[in-house]
C-alpha cells in the first residue's frame, strides 16, 4: 500500500513546513521561509505521487471518499499556491497555507487505510469530473481567503502607521490583493463547471437537476456570493481591504455548504455512512 | 603579532580635522610611499575615507612605529601636536584586528551598517598592493576582514531597513504596491526634499512623474529633469487619479489636498491602492484622508519614527555582529599563532611521518612476505632518507626564526605542503 506510505510520508512533511514558516515568523528571517517553501514543495510532490498509487490501486480518480477529496484539495492549494510563489515575493503566505494544509491532512487522515468500495451510482466519468473541477475551484478560494486574511493584517500595520519587523516579514499589500483576485478569477469557473456536471450527473441519478437538496442550496447561495465578490471586484473595481474581508467571508459561507450541511442536515448528496 | 593600527573617525575627530586630513590626502594621491620609507613598518594599508583615517601596519618594533606614524600623520594634517594628537587612537595586535574588522563591516561608521565602507577598504586594500605594500600577513588579514564584513552582511540584520527618510519612503511603497514598476509618482511642490524622494523612487523603479507646482516654470524644470510631465495647481484632481504615490512638500499654508479630492480621485481609479508621503511643514495633506480604504497616508514624523525604529534595530543586530567578530578575530589569532616555527615542523614532520606509514600499509604482496627484521630494516631506510630530506628546510627554518622573514618562509611551507588544508 504505498499510496499510505507516501500519503503519511507528505503529512509529515505539511508538519515540517508547518513548523518552518512559524519559525520563520519568530526568527523574523525570510530565509527560514525559503527552506520551508522547498519542503512544502516536496510535501506537494510527494503526495502526487500518493495519489497516482492511489489512482492505480482502487482503479478509478482518488477524489470520491472523503479522505481522497480533502487530501486532492489540499494538494489543488498548495500547488496553486506554489505557482503564485514563483511569481511573486509572498513566501512568507506559505505561513498562513502550510498550516491550513497540514490541519486538513490531518482531518483527511482519519480515513485513511479503510477503503470503502464505490457504490454503483458514482462510477462513471462524469462524478470525478464533477469532484475535481468543484475542490479545485473551493482550493483557489481558499487561496483566496488565506491572502486576504493576511490582507487585512498587512493593511492594519501600514494604516496604523506600524512597521514592525513583523510587517516587513509580510508580503505587500500589492501581491497579496492580486493572488486573491486571479484566484478568484480562476476559482470561480471551475466551481461554476463543476456545479453543471454534477448537475447533468443528478439528472442521471435522480432524474432531475436540481433536487433542493441541502447541500445544493447551499452551494447555490455560496456560488452566488461569489459572483458578487467577482462582480465588485470587475465591474465596480473593489480591491484591496473590503475584497480581502468579501472573500473571507464568502469562503465561510462555501465551507458551511460543504461541512456545515453533511453534519446538521441530511442531504441526499451524502453517498458513504 | 606586531600588528598596530593608528587613526581617528568620526567619533574622535571634529570635522574641522578630518576634512584637513583628506584634502592633503587628495593632493599628492596616496600618502603609502611616503609612509613606508618608516624603517620599522613591513607592511602597510592607508585607509582615507571622509569619517577618518587609519593606517594599519605589521611593524617590527611597535613603539617606534607608533611614534613614527604619529609623526607622519601630524604633517600630513598641518595641524598643531596637541590639537591632533587627542583624536587619535592605537590599536595593537588583537584589538586592530577587531578595529579593522569591524570597520569593514561598517559598525564604525557613522550610520551603522551601511554599504560604502567595505569598498572603501577594498580600494585602500588595492592601493596597498599596487604600491607593493602589502605581504603575508595585511594579504590574509584583509581577505579574512572582507570575509567578516560578507558574514556579518549575510547572518545579522545590520544593513536591513531604511535608515533616511526619503529610503522609508522608498521601503513603505514597496511594502504597499510589491513592485514599483509601472507606478505613477505624483510631486506636489518643486523643492529640494521631494526631489530627493523622487530621485530615489525613480531609482526603485517608478516609471513615471508628474510634478505639480504653482510657479509652472519650476514645476518644468524639474519634471524635465526626470523627463516626467509638468502640470499647475489648477489640475491637481485630475493629476491625482492618475497617481500611484503623491509626495506632498509645498510650502502652502493649508491643506493642498482635501478629502473630497481623494475620495474622487480613488473613485475614478477604480480603488487602486494609493500612497501619500506628505513631507511639508504645514502639511500639504489632510491627515482625514489617511482614513480612506486603500489609502496609506504617511507624515513626516511618521516617517521619521520608521526611520528611528530602524536604527534601533540595526542597534540590536549590531550585537550579533560583534559576536561573529569576536569569534573571527579568534580565528585569525589562530592562524597567526600557526605561523610560530616550532608547530610548524611538528606539523611539517607529522605529515611526512603519515605519508611513510600509510604508504607501508599498502605495500606490495612481497614485502608482507619479508621477515620481521627485514622490514624492520625497510622502515629505517625509508625514515632515515626523510629525515635528510626535511632536515634543511627545518634547519632553515629554525634559523630564519630568529630574523623577520621567518613569517614568510612559515607561510610558504605551510601553503606548499598543505598543512592547514591537513586539519580541515
């Protein structure tokens, strides 16, 4: 079983560079960020390859279970997030991303080991399409929401006219604002496209589009939340703090859909006891 | 060590004498010739920056030297004895070490940690081997200090963070926008602060000026100069949307800028962040506009309490840094201290007495098959021609210890055979 192997082999990793970026904060030293940005690197690279023995062993896209969607949105975060670090200086984001990433490694490894077998209803290729397009887009926004909190306390330093060693380890303002809009941007499609796949997939299953489910209102409010967020932010140029604390919010509202709705509702979209 | 280091900065020295000091320094280029025709100095740097003066020298009698040097340094400045002599201080052995090293990595300057001083040693060190000033132990010791001075830089925040208000500002934007590449400064007033700003802006990356100011033909010289866009006071809401920075430093009796205006401007760029660096007295900008999303309004005071957190930082950065140098100059102690004969030959004899015995080691299959005394007698043979072999150099060196150049002779044989590379 080296997809478990490797899978622990990652989490640990995640607790490293966990570790890393929050030294990097008391020592107030980029450098220490830098290490610790590679070692989340290899986290990401070696939970890939947990996945593609994952992929090989159960025969069909790792996305479904619980522990296999949490561990792809995580993995969907920290590559997005990697990418946005080649382009800009925000390594000291990794501080905020690592351990959001550890902690839903940690949730995700509850799972782990007890294989569930897929019931009939979700094979076929159109429930991974659904699965993967959805946590891609829920892992931009959490993206999204991880630099507009760190947003919002860069902001606080520099209009109180504080800057602190602290405030000198944070990105500026600049960086965080656009990786918080292109994630956005890019979130906000694959959402919107996975939302249709599943939606063509529940007309197979039961027989209609939309079935005011818990779970499908829920999303269906978050989703709108979010075309407002992006409609500010294109059409009316809001950037900078009220978009930080719009995109906070509003992945709140999406994590209710997700979690919120599975623990206090009964939802039809609930597949596994 | 028979190293000494006399001189005087800017914390001993008026300015009075150490501008005196370096306009007869410009005169006849570089003071080294003169200096080394002193009988007792072997080697010699001269280092003339204008915060002081030093020179640093292996000498072989050190209290002649020092008299000597005071000397030299008393014409040189044309300045009475007793005014001069209270500026400057002596070093000897390990303290010039530490002097020097600290020098160079700018903990003796005047604004700690900055950049300058480290090239300034270079060039004296260049000046020193090109006059043919410099041997074994300035040679080391200066390689050892640039060494210090890139440790220092690297392993302690002593050069991190600005230190003048116009770099503040510089630090602030960057802080703010991420890359300046692109962005628009706005300059409210011609005078000379907000030129300094801008200059060091336009150094950073800003892309584009625009100077506002109400006599218009000031206004075009200057935006000349930095081939930006002149504009009057009538158009500054329409001049303020298009700016990214807005440095503020008329000398207007009220508010210049209002929070109406800002608030129109940002509405017309669509929220874009904006900076605004208000450094007159009056102030230029209305401190209402700092409360504004996206708008970060800064003082002069403002700034200059950034400046100070700063160099209280450096302050405490500046600890670390004496702890590598204390550690360093340990080092170069060390160094100096192999180059004594005796462990020298110790060294020299270990080597060649561990060349002899590993070579036996991996002898051929037919001498395993000697008898005892046979190889015995092997041994013998082999050691007695090393030692003929060594006992020149050693003898040699024994010798030449009890002259000067024995510290030379030391350093070539520890280099030819590899003796400290050995330890490592």
């Amino acid at each position: 079983m080296m997809d478990i192997l490797f899978f622990k082999i990652a989490l640990a990793l995640y607790l490293l560079s966990t570790a890393g970026y929050i030294l990097s904060l008391l020592v107030r030293r980029v450098q220490v960020a830098k290490i610790s940005t590679w070692i989340l690197f290899s986290a990401f690279l070696v939970q890939g390859i947990s996945m593609v023995f994952r992929y090989v062993r159960m025969g069909h896209t790792p996305v479904i279970v619980m522990h296999d969607s949490l561990s792809f949105f995580v993995w969907a975060m920290t590559g997005t997030y990697l990418a946005f670090q080649l382009k800009t200086k925000t390594r000291v984001l990794g501080a905020f991303v690592s351990p959001v990433a550890f902690f839903i490694m940690m949730v995700a490894s509850v799972g782990l080991g007890g294989d569930v077998a897929l019931p009939e209803m979700l094979k076929g290729w159109l429930v991974p399409f659904h699965a993967v397009l959805s946590i891609a887009g829920e892992a931009l926004f959490a993206l999204a929401c991880c630099a507009g909190a760190m947003y919002l306390i860069q902001d606080g330093f520099l209009k109180h006219r504080r800057l602190t060693a602290f405030s000198r380890l944070l990105p500026p303002l600049g960086d965080l604002d656009r990786i918080s809009h292109v994630s956005l941007l890019w979130g906000f499609p694959l959402l919107t496209l996975g939302a249709i796949a599943g939606a063509l997939w529940a007309r197979t299953v039961w027989g209609s589009h939309w079935s005011w489910d818990p779970k499908q209102i829920w999303t269906l409010m978050a989703w709108l939340f979010y075309a407002l967020v992006l409609h500010q932010r294109l059409a009316i140029g809001w950037s900078g703090r009220k978009a930080a604390l719009l995109s906070i919010a509003a992945l709140f509202l999406l994590l209710a859909a997700l979690i919120g709705v599975n623990v206090f509702f009964t939802s039809a979209h609930r597949f596994f006891v | 060590m028979n190293i000494i280091l006399i001189g005087m900065n800017h914390k001993t020295a008026p300015v009075e004498i150490r501008e005196q000091l370096s306009i007869s320094c410009e005169e006849n280029s570089s003071p080294l010739p003169e200096i080394m025709k002193i009988g007792s100095l072997k080697e010699v740097l001269y280092l003339s920056t204008c915060n002081r003066v030093e020179v640093l020298a292996r000498v072989t009698d050190e209290g002649e030297a020092i008299d000597s040097l005071r000397e030299f340094i008393f014409s040189l400045g044309n300045l009475p004895e007793e005014e001069l002599g209270k500026c400057l201080y002596v070093y000897r052995d390990e303290e010039a070490v530490r002097h020097l090293f600290r020098v160079a990595s700018s903990l003796d300057s005047m604004i700690m940690g900055e950049p300058q001083i480290l090239g300034q040693v270079k060039d004296a060190y260049r000046q020193c081997v090109e006059h043919g000033a410099s041997g074994i132990i300035l040679n080391k010791l200066l390689h050892h200090a640039f060494r210090v001075a890139k440790r220092v830089r690297t392993e302690t925040g002593i050069a991190n963070n600005a230190v003048s208000v116009s770099f503040a500002a510089v630090e602030l934007a960057k802080k703010i926008f991420g890359n300046l590449q692109g962005k628009t400064t706005l300059l409210i007033g011609a005078g000379e602060m907000s030129e300094l700003a801008a200059r060091h802006l336009v150094n950073h990356g800003v892309g584009r000026i625009i100077v506002a100011n109400r006599t218009y033909e000031r206004a075009v010289a200057l935006a000349n100069h930095f081939h930006g866009v002149p504009s009057g006071f009538e158009h500054l809401g329409e001049r303020l949307q298009e700016a990214d920075i807005v440095i503020g430093s008329t000398g207007a009796p009220g508010y210049v800028i209002t929070k109406e205006m800002v608030a129109v401007a940002l509405r017309r760029r669509r929220n874009r962040l904006m900076f605004f660096i208000d450094i007159a007295v009056p102030r230029d900008i209305d401190p209402a506009v700092g409360g504004i999303d996206n708008v970060y309004l800064y003082n002069i005071d403002d700034l200059q309490q950034t400046v100070d957190e700063n160099i209280r930082e450096r302050m405490k950065e500046a600890q670390k840094a004496e702890d590598i140098i204390d550690e360093e100059v340990l080092n170069f102690s060390a160094w100096h201290n192999t180059l004594e004969a005796v462990p020298t030959i110790r060294a020299l004899r270990d080597k060649v007495e561990g060349i002899m015995k590993g070579e036996l080691e991996r002898a051929p299959a037919w001498m395993k098959n000697l008898a005892d005394e046979e190889r015995k007698e092997i041994e013998i043979l082999i050691s007695s021609v090393l030692n003929k072999v060594l006992h020149d150099p050693i003898t040699g060196l024994k010798e030449e210890t009890q002259e000067d150049g024995a510290k030379s002779y030391i350093a070539a044989i520890r280099r030819l055979f590899k003796l400290d590379e050995e330890k490592k």
